[in-house]
RNA sequence: CGGGAUGUGGCCCAGUGGCUAGGGCACCUGGUUUGGGACCAGGGGAUCGGAGGUUCGAAUCCUCUCAUCCCGACCA
C-alpha cells in the first residue's frame, strides 16, 4: 500500500469522547470513526488487523476440528420463544418488526439459531461431535457503550457451539475449546489470564473467562498469591470455614426500638455495634419466587453468585410492596425472625460467625438483638452468598490471599449442558437407540475487543506498539529525500521485493518532512521501519528501526531481506 | 433508568445580548524549507445539534427536544 494514496488519516489531537488510550490510539492512527453511539466504522488499518486476528482464529480452531459457517443476523422471535428468552432477555435485545408484523430481533447471540440448525441435521450419535463457529457481527443495545471498541453495541465476535452425546464428551470439547483460545491469544501477543467466571444470561454452569490484564479493564479479577487460583471477581469462592458454636454465651432475643435507623449504617451507629454484628436481610425475587437473602452486616450480596444457585435465569431485589406484604414492616426491617408471610430463607455461611447477631424485627422502627442462628430461625439453604474480597483468603489452597487484577474480557467459554437442546428438542439417538438431547457448549470471542486489548496492552507515548501478529502491516519502507533518485528507486525496489516475499509492506511515498513520517510510522505502529536517507544510502545501507524497543541498526541493501524475513519469523514464534 | 457534563467547519477550542462568528490543527494554491509532527503569503469550508419562544437585535436568555460523554445501576 502507497501511503500517498490511502485512505487513512492520522491525527494528533484527540475527540475528548475518547476516554481510553486504545480508543484514541485508533481514533489517532485512522483505524475506525464513529458512526453512533458504540457503533464504528473499520477503515483499512483496523480491518487488516481484524482480518489477522480472524485468521488466526481460524487456523487454532480448525486444529480442533471445529467447522465454520455463517448464521444471520435477523433472527425470528419464535426461536427465542422457543428457547423462553424473548421474554426474559431485556431490551438489550433490539426487537423490531417486519412488514407483515412478525417479530424479529438483532442477534445478540445464536444458541438459538444453531440449535434450530443442529436439529434439523442431527439423528444419530455417530455423527457427533460437532463444534460449529462463526465470525461475524453482534448487536447488543447495551445501556451504556463506552470506551471505543471495547464496548461497542455493534461488534464483531467469533461464536462456536458444541454438540455432544454426553457430559464427558462435552468436557472434552470444552478442553479443547480452552487450549484454542489460549493458543489463540497466545499468537496475538498478549499477556492474558483464564479465569472462573459467571455465567449469566447465556446459562449453563461451567465457564472460563479470557482476561487480558490491562489497567483500564472493565472486570475485576481475584487471584491466588501462591496457588493458580483465578477467577472474575463476582465468582471468586469465599473460603469455607468452620464455625464453632458456644450457647452457653448466648443472651434472649430482645427487641429493640430503633425509630428511622434503616441503613446498615444507622443502625450500627445508632446501638454502638460494628457492621459484621448485623444480619443484612434482604427479599430477592429468584425468577418468579421471594426469598429472604441473609449475609453478614459488613458483606455485599453477590447476585451472580444467587442467580448460579438457584439456577435461576432472573434475579433482582423486590420492591417496597412486596417487601412489606413479606415482613409486615417498611423496608429497612426485614429479618429472619418472625416473617408474616413465610417465605424461604437462604443464608451465608458467614452469619454463623458471631452469635448474638442483630437484625430487623419485622416491624416498622425496631431490631432484634441476641439472635442467634438455628435457636431462633432455621434456613433452607446454607451457601456462599457474599462478594470475595482482596486480601481474603484463597479458597483453594491455604497459603495465598487474593489479589485484585483488573481485566478486560476479550473470551469466554461455557459448559451449556441441555438448556437450549431441552427447551429446543435438539435430540438425537444414543447407542441403546434412545432418544437424548444433544449436550452443549458455547465459546466467543470478541474480535474487536481483542483488537483494543492488544492496544491497551502494547503501546508507549508515541503511538501503537504492535505485536508483529496482528501488525496492519508489518513493515514501512520510508524513502526520505524524494527528491533523490537513488532513495526513491531504492525505497520502490524494497517496497517490491518485500511484497515479492509476503510480508505485509506500506511505502510511506508522500512529500512530507522526515519528521512528519517518523511520527506517523510511530503512532501506527509499523513493527519495522525501514529508513532510507541520501547519507547511508550512499554507504550501500539503510536503516531499521524496531519499533518495539526503539534500536536503530544500519543493514546492507543487499542483506535487508534476509535480515526482515528472519525478524519476522522470530517475532512470531 | 438515576446523577453529572457537553454540543460552535473534519479534530481541539475561544466567543455569555450588539458590526460580516474567531483561533490552532487539518485541507487547497504559490514560494522557501527538508533526519523527529517546518515557515511565509493567499484561499476554501459553519444555516453555532434541532424546534419553538423572548427581544429592535440571540451562538449567547427561556422552553421543549435530539445527540454525545463520564459515574452508577445493568450487561457476553
């Protein structure tokens, strides 16, 4: 590509709607300009790169013998009535029309389209397994996109599915899927972590995240100092511990007025107790059913970790009305003891830690104190409930703490088990001739997000530091005098022997100042810069510029290719 | 959806009731320059986000609206 002639525009001041450096570095270096609202247009440098990470998807992925195909983008409400989440996805599911008034919506994601699919192909175990994949454009209306491409509403992302005739197989496949993306992410050139994670809206209950650590990540990470513990901060375990109960030191349940004092802070403030003495009791609705939440006075409710327990596909915190038809008080009173309408009751583990604890009566402007678990209320369900913090314990192994990393989460792949092939009947004959839904997992990729990651991680104050992988180009032959005969010949002769040998080679043959392109070729990134002056073209040499550590080497006309072809290879090893 | 902020040539910004709306970057022409974002001269490009209102007069004041960004809630 002949720069004189690109359609490419580079900057030096920045829109300020560009929080992120890897939104300005893109925006700087003409990569992608904004059409709406998380929404971009690819302009010849962000594609080619795009097309570099594809392709190395590509490759990873057929290794594991997985087959690429292509789904709309339109879908039919009707699948995803099939499959209930029509009703239960939310608006970041952007619905519409068509002419004869038949729903539709934008996909957001294909569990549903591919296992229509599978199920009208699909009969017999022999033909399994399948690992089906796709790269191509999402849309999700997300509330609030942000940061350029890493939180776009439109975006590009690989989806793969797997079909198997049993969980072992499923596994198998999972494995292999998490190999890939670590190769994947590997010949990207990031510094990338695997981490437990959340499943969410997707389903299922087995799940890794792809966590590129970078300052300005989206996701908080909790790891182990000592063991390989890692997991997305709303999915880190709380260690289990064991706790003693001594009720010999018990005191009587007493109620307690405490007119107004609704906060965990009011009321600790108010009877002179420290926050982990109080029981944070809290109505839930778990899809269609309340349930009273209790956790530690000093915890946050960790909903994730509610929705994964209870299976549940909808959970959120019930509003004023129900909370008082429940306990028979205003909000703010809400406790274990004594309920007007019974309802389950699940709690943390960590309520078992100090006896004597203090809650809600039930009743508008008054507490409990001297409430003690099993001797005045009972729960149903025992689990962990509660945020994982820094510095806690690992609750794997017993030497580490956890430290806090943030992340920006550039894969993701889920163990789905049978929810769409249930709900869809993707069934198929097993061998005893029976009749078996079809076991799933599903796997994705953000493209473009994996684009700004790479940014985010690897670039210095002049501009984009490419990995050589998923460079747009991973030379730039700069003739500087172009006035001088030899260094435009030179520079056009380069410029063709490099395209000659495969490398992805831009001429910068514009009549601007040294300086100028120095610049450019820094902020675009260009791995190599190829630099040929008057002076050393003189000596029979041209320079190298690496961009990556800055060093400049004088090299032979005669030696530069072997020298670029070498660097290239050892680059991407 | 709650809180905060912003909309003035492609980008960054100035202009807070009064002449034909300014500057820098970018762009075009000519000249000088030419190894780390040059200089001089000339030039093109804006219905000041939109609609309505107040006023002799509105980028500026008022009302509504649209869009964008940040924090939160939410979300692969």
């Amino acid at each position: 590509m002949r720069l004189s002639n690109a359609f490419l525009k580079t900057m030096k001041e920045v829109p300020k709607e560009a929080q992120v450096v890897s939104h300005q570095l893109m925006f700087r270096a003409g990569m992608i300009q904004k059409l709406a609202s998380g929404i971009y247009n690819y302009l010849p440098m962000a594609l080619r790169s795009l097309r570099k990470i594809e392709a190395i998807i590509r490759e990873e992925l057929e290794k594991k013998g997985c087959q690429e195909v292509l789904m709309p983008i339109v879908q039919p409400a009707e699948l995803w009535r099939e499959s209930g989440r029509w009703d239960y996805y939310g608006a970041e599911l952007l619905r519409f029309k068509d002419r004869k008034d038949s729903d539709f919506c934008l996909g957001p994601t294909h569990e549903e389209v591919i296992t229509d699919m599978v199920r009208k192909n699909l009969k017999s175990y022999k033909q399994l397994p399948w690992n089906l994949y796709q790269i191509q454009s999402k849309f999700r209306d997300e509330i609030r996109p942000r940061f350029g491409l890493m939180r776009g509403r439109e975006f590009i992302m690989k989806d793969a599915y797997s079909f198997d005739e049993s969980v072992e197989k499923s596994m198998e496949n999972y494995q292999l899927m998490y190999e890939a993306y670590t190769d994947i992410f590997n010949r990207c050139g990031l510094k990338f972590k695997a981490v437990d994670a959340a499943t969410g809206a997707i389903g299922g209950d087995k799940s890794h995240e792809f966590q590129v650590l970078a300052e300005s990540g989206e996701d908080g990470i909790l790891s182990c100092s000592h063991c390989d513990y890692a997991a997305n901060e709303e999915k880190a375990a709380v260690k289990e511990r064991q706790f003693k109960t001594d009720s010999s030191i018990f005191t009587p349940l007493e109620e307690v007025h405490t007119p107004n004092q609704k906060s965990i802070e009011e009321v600790t403030a108010f009877l002179g107790k420290k926050p982990e003495e109080l029981i944070k009791s809290l109505v839930y609705m778990i899809d269609e059913e309340a349930v009273l939440i209790l956790v530690p006075g000093n915890k946050e409710v960790n909903e994730a970790k509610i929705q994964a327990f209870f299976n549940a596909n909808v959970v959120h915190l019930a509003d004023d009305k129900t909370v008082e038809e429940i306990t028979g008080a205003k909000t703010g009173f809400a406790g274990p003891v004594g309920l007007k309408k019974q309802i389950k009751i699940a709690a943390d583990r960590g309520i078992q830690e100090f006896p004597n604890m203090i809650c809600g009566a039930n009743k508008t402007d008054y507490h409990l104190t001297g409430v003690n678990f099993e001797r005045d209320y009972k729960v149903e369900e025992m689990g962990d409930f509660i945020h994982a913090l820094p510095g806690e314990p690992c609750p794997v192994c017993d030497e580490g703490k956890l430290e806090e990393h943030r992340g920006i989460e550039v894969g993701q792949v889920f163990y789905l088990g049978t929810k769409y092939s249930e709900s869809m009947s993707c069934n198929f004959l097993d061998r005893n001739g029976k009749q078996v839904p079809a076991v799933m997992g599903c796997y994705g990729i953000g493209v473009g997000r994996t684009l700004a990651a790479a940014i985010e991680q690897n670039h210095d104050e002049a501009g984009i530091v490419w990995p050589m992988a998923i460079a747009p180009y991973e030379v730039l032959v700069m003739p500087l005098q172009l006035k001088d005969e030899d260094v435009v010949n030179v520079g056009n002769t380069l410029y063709k022997w490099f395209m000659d040998l495969g490398i992805d080679v831009a001429i910068d043959d514009r009549n601007e100042r040294a300086g100028f392109k120095f610049n450019d070729a820094d902020l675009i990134g260009y791995p190599l810069q190829i630099i040929i002056g008057s002076k050393t073209l003189a000596e029979g040499m041209v320079e190298v510029k690496i961009r990556a550590t800055g060093e400049k080497l004088k090299i032979k006309v005669a030696e530069i290719q072997d020298w670029v072809v070498n660097f290239k290879k050892e680059a991407l090893k």
